[in-house]
C-alpha cells in the first residue's frame, strides 16, 4: 500500500522494458475503485480511451518513448472504502506507426443506430 492524504497530487509511471527501442506507451484507462477486484460496479475514471475524465489528471512530458508519466490528485470513495485501488490500460506501439492506439489520443466511441 502507498499512503497519502487526500488530494495529495500522486505521480505515476509505467515503463516497458524492452530490447527493442522503437516502442511507444500510451496510457488508454484508469479506473480508481475501492475493490481491487471488481473494477465495474463503484468506479471513478481518471481517463477513458486516452479521453480524460478527471480535473487533476495530466499527462507528462517523458525523454523516453517505453515512459509513460502522469498524475492525480488523490481522492476517496465516500468515507465508507479506507482504500482505492487503481486499474490502467497500456497501449504499446511501434514509433511512428500514426494509425496506431498510441497516436490516436482521446477517441470517443458512438454507438451506432441500428437502423444505419
């Protein structure tokens, strides 16, 4: 566990550790939940599908490309959960591969008519 006072600002960092160094990460979800293993029923979005959900997330600059940075502040679910736990999404992509998750940013799913 990591203990922190609430909305203390929390950064973060996932790394891809590789041998092949044209690799990209993306940070697609993070969802925040007080169950660590239900992360469907009572959840907060930090970011969904590289859209992001939450004020205090932003994103950081990173000298490398298999570095993903971020950060929160931290929060509660209600007084009722002592902790919450936090699920992420990774993409990872080929370096300039535009069609790719990773250079796709923020995508916003529709769901479609059916009559269309």
């Amino acid at each position: 566990p990591y203990y922190v006072d609430l909305n203390q600002v929390l950064f973060l960092q996932a790394s891809l550790h590789s041998s092949d160094p044209n690799l990209v990460v993306f940070v697609d979800t993070c969802v925040a939940s007080p169950d660590p293993t239900n992360f469907k029923t009572l959840t907060y979005e930090l970011i969904r599908n590289g859209c992001v959900k939450d004020p205090t997330y932003t994103s950081y600059y990173s000298p490398y490309r298999s570095v993903a940075r971020f950060a929160f502040n931290a929060f509660s679910f209600v007084n009722r959960y002592p902790s919450v736990y936090l699920q992420c999404e990774l993409a990872v992509c080929r370096h300039n591969d535009y069609s790719s998750r990773c250079y796709q940013g923020c995508v916003s799913r529709f769901k479609r008519n059916a009559d269309s």
